[in-house]
C-alpha cells in the first residue's frame, strides 16, 4: 500500500464570471442572430435607420438612445428591460 502515487490533486481554478458571457451578448428575439447592438455601437448609416423605425412613434429618440437595442439584420428593435418589480 503506498500512499502518495494515486494523490492527483487537480486545482482547476475555473474563475470565468458569467456576466463576462452572460450579458454582452443578447440574441434577436426575432431572427435568433447574436449581436443586438446599443446606440453607441451603431454607425451613421445604422443610426438613420433606427431613426425611421416605428418604434420612434412610440419612444423618445432620447430614451431610445439611452435604453434600446437593434439587431442590424432585421431591425428588431428591443426595448428597455428593466421591467422586473
Ligand atoms: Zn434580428
């Protein structure tokens, strides 16, 4: 019997965060591609589309800027979550 040949001591140190996973990447609810993009991740042209979009009737552009999110492929645009309470 010897003590000591079978002591395998893995330390896996497994500190991935899962909001660094979790929260960056939202996916279209509607075209189910990754990648809905804030109004500061928008480019120009990006940017004068969102404004054309129905949801302007709606929102104030401000608000809009503030609290949404678009997906470039099909134009969903996904409105402030902060519903829960
Ligand atoms: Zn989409």
């Amino acid at each position: 019997m010897r003590d000591g040949d079978n002591l395998v001591s893995h330390r896996v140190i497994a500190k991935l965060h899962d909001e660094q996973v979790m929260s960056k990447q939202l996916s279209c609810p509607r075209c189910d591609k990754p990648g809905l993009k804030t109004w500061t991740e928008l480019d120009d042209e990006e940017r004068e589309v969102v404004r054309r979009l129905p949801a302007s009737a709606e929102y104030s552009l401000s608000e809009r800027q503030a609290t949404h999110q678009w997906c470039t492929r099909c134009w969903y645009e996904k409105p402030a979550t902060d519903e829960h309470g």
